[in-house]
C-alpha cells in the first residue's frame, strides 16, 4: 500500500483559503461599516448646516422698508453657515408679498468627492406682539437632492 501523495498538502491550501475568506468579508464588512458611518455622519452635519441656515434667515427681523414692494425673484438677503465640514449658502429671493423663498445650497466632502444637497422654503412676514416684522417658515416649497460629484 502506497499512501495517497498530496493529501495533507491540499487540506492545508484549502484551510488557509478558506481562513483568507473569512478575513476579507470580514474586513470587507468593517469597510463597508465604515463607508455607512462616514455617509451618516455628513447627513447630520448637512441637516445641521441646513438648520443653521434656516436660524440665520429668521432670527433677524425682516426688513420692512422692502416688504411693502417685494419684487418677485429679486434677491432680499444671503449668507451663509457651517457645522462641522458641511457648509450652507443661502439666498432670501423675493416672491408674492408678504413671501419669499430660502434656498439652502449643502455642500460637504465625502469619500473622494462632495455630497450636495439644494434645498428650498416658503417663508412669509408675521408680526410679534411689539409689532416686529419677522419670517416664519410657511410651509416646504419643496426640496431636492444633487447627486454628488
């Protein structure tokens, strides 16, 4: 009787790719976990932003000297606000009187590129008790999402 040649050799080639499998959907798993963390920390830090934008425009009075003749599409206000890597452009563009709409650009470094997202708000005067002119958001005028680049 001859022993069978090659054998154990085999066994130990299927053991360790077998052992090598193992590691890659495990490291494969942790990419991908990380990827998803990533994704959803700069969800947070654009609604942040978003949020900041929207504070900017109404915790400033509005203007009252140009709410009596808004021009529709003309620019009111702009400006800007960050949180954390994502930053918010934002205009205020006159509409019917008493409204206008803010839109909230996003921007924020993602994974080798930039998530981007537009975002758009009717917002309309209402006077405080003192008489203060103030915009208050109306309703959503509707957003919508820029794929990234």
């Amino acid at each position: 009787m001859t022993p069978r040649r090659g054998f154990a050799l085999a066994a130990v080639l299927a053991a360790l790719v077998i052992m090598a499998m193992v590691v890659a959907v495990g490291a494969q798993r942790a990419l991908v976990g990380a990827r998803e963390s990533t994704l959803a920390l700069a969800r947070a830090e654009m609604s942040g932003a978003a949020t900041g934008a929207l504070a900017a425009v109404i915790a400033v009075p509005a203007d009252t000297a140009r709410l009596a003749d808004i021009v529709p599409g003309a620019l009111l206000d702009s400006g800007s606000a960050s949180f954390g890597s994502a930053r918010a452009a934002w205009t205020l563009t006159g509409a019917i009187a008493p409204y206008a709409v803010i839109e909230i650009d996003l921007r924020r470094p993602v994974i080798g590129g930039s998530a981007r997202e537009f975002r758009r708000m009717i917002v309309g005067v209402r006077r405080d008790s003192a008489g203060e002119a103030w915009w208050v958001p109306t309703g959503g005028g509707g957003w919508g999402r820029i794929p990234s680049s």
